[in-house]
C-alpha cells in the first residue's frame, strides 16, 4: 500500500470522528422543552458556532482525503 493511500484514508477516518465530535458538540449546545403549554427554546450560541466550525472543518479534511485519493502522482 501507498503511502498516499494511507494518509488519504487517515484523513477520511479522522474526517468521521471530527464529523461526530461537532455533532454531538452541535446536539448538546440546543434545548426545546415544553412547560405549561409554552414551547422553551434553550441554547448555547458559542457551542452551536463550535459545532458549525467542526462540521466545517470535517468537510474540509474528507474533501482532502478524497482529493489526495484520487490525485494522480508519479508512481
């Protein structure tokens, strides 16, 4: 196996945990509840930005291993 092969599908694992990381991080930062009829919307704007930012970043590192995938090198 390449060495190539080998980063790129590291980046693309490391993408999958990055990926959850925000979303859990993304999940925890928002709360709807209902008391008495009234709809409460409880959340956390910095960890909703984290989340975003992770998810974002996570986009960037799968669109890294897929291009370091698929780039044609000397052999």
């Amino acid at each position: 196996m390449k060495t190539k092969s080998i980063i790129s599908i590291l980046l693309i694992v490391a993408c999958l945990f990055i990926g959850l990381a925000g979303y859990g991080k993304l999940s925890d930062s928002t709360a709807n509840f209902e008391l008495f009829g009234l709809d409460i919307d409880a959340s956390n704007k910095g960890g909703q930005q984290q989340g975003y930012i992770m998810l974002g970043f996570a986009a960037i590192v799968f669109g890294a291993g897929v291009f370091t995938l698929n780039k044609k090198g000397k052999p």
